[in-house]
C-alpha cells in the first residue's frame, strides 16, 4: 500500500519533471502567447493535434479495460464521457477552432503527419495498451498534467493577438477547468497503482520528450 509520504514524495518526482521539460516554455509556446507565431504554424498545429485528440479516448478506454480497481475504472470512465460525449465533443470542438484558423475539416482529417506526430500518438497508444497501470497513468499525466496552464496562456494569446472570440477557442475554455480535475485524480490513482516509482517516473519523462519533440515539428515546419 502506497503512504501518503510516499505518495507526497512520489508526486513531487512527478512533477519535478514537468517543471523541467515544460510545454509551455517550448518556443511555439512562448511565440503563440506574445502573438509573433505565424498563423501558418498555428494552422500546422491544428493540423497535426488533431490525430492525438481524436484518439485520446481511446487511450482512456484502452487503460480502462484492463484495470482491475473499480475507483481508478471510474475516474477513466469520467475523463473519457468529457472527452467524447455528445455532439460537440472534444474532437469536434478542436475542429471548430481549426476552422476559426481557416481550415476546412478534411484540410485536418487528412493532414500528411510529420515523424513527429507518428511517434507520438503510436508511443500513447502502445502504453495505454501494454505498459504498466501506473506508467499508462503517467502518460497520460504528463499530457493533462500540464493542459490548464498551456490553455490559459493560448486563451490569452488568441484573444489580445490574434482576435479571436470566446465561441472560437471553446476547447480550450473546457480543458481549462477539466483538466485541473482529470490530472488531480489522477496523480491519485497513479499513487493507488505504483509499485515501480523509477518504471513511472521514466514514462513521464520519456511522454514528455515527446510532447516537445511533437512541438518541435510543429514550429519548424509550416505548410
């Protein structure tokens, strides 16, 4: 059983490397929120995220069959309904702001993906699949973990550089505030799963090469 010093202790290793290798401190980042980021790599973005959104419940839906406690299913089972319920799902609403971007919705479904995009959406799908409880959760963390802040910094961005209104950054409106629930249960159920702290700590280190390693793609590279 996991105590709450070792869960404490456990947190703060986790957390630690978010704070090393932060999303948000990545140049597209950086640019997007001050407004110099050129709307043709914000059209690269929506572009090459969407294949990652699209298929982040099924990441929670892979976790959630092959996990054995009836709470850590539950929390899954809540993050996968805000994820994919109803018509304006998130999927759907990422493709509402590509559009406010000036894409049509098969400029995004259709998208050539870079490298980039590739490994990271095949490395979230084989560790929700295959990798250990506390390491898939740990994936995911390293993503929803950080998501509240990026998507206050965009929301910032967009609406004093880039012009943009309310209806037309709705998806990051809602992760602003789902995600602060999402990444706090859990950081719960990674401590109820843990029993290889050093096997966690590196999936969250390697998730996170490659979230800015997706990024890097993105900035580079603009068509």
């Amino acid at each position: 059983m996991t105590t709450l010093s070792a869960s404490t202790d456990l947190e703060r290793r986790i957390k630690a490397i978010l704070e090393e290798k932060p999303m948000l401190k990545h140049p597209f980042y950086v640019e997007w929120a001050q407004g110099t980021l050129p709307l043709a790599k914000l059209r690269q973005f929506a572009r090459q995220f969407y294949p990652f959104e699209q298929a982040f419940p099924r990441y929670l839906s892979a976790i959630h069959t092959r996990t054995e406690s009836p709470a850590i299913r539950q929390l899954l089972l809540d993050n996968l309904w805000d994820e994919e319920h109803g018509e304006r799902n998130h999927p759907v609403l990422w493709l509402e702001f590509a559009a406010a971007l000036g894409l049509r919705a098969d400029d995004v479904r259709m998208a050539e993906l870079r490298p980039e995009t590739k490994s990271l959406v095949e490395h979230f799908r084989k560790t929700a699949r295959e990798a250990p409880l506390a390491d898939a959760l740990g994936t995911l963390f390293a993503f929803e973990g950080q998501v509240p802040a990026m998507s206050w910094q965009v929301i910032k961005g967009l609406t004093e550089h880039y012009g943009f209104e309310p209806r037309q950054f709705e998806f990051f409106s809602v992760h602003l505030v789902a995600d602060i629930a999402h990444a706090g249960a859990e950081m719960q159920a990674i401590a109820e799963a843990c029993s290889d702290e050093d096997s966690l700590v590196e999936a969250v280190e390697v998730a996170c090469d490659l979230l800015l390693s997706f990024l890097d793609g993105c900035y580079a590279e603009a068509a």
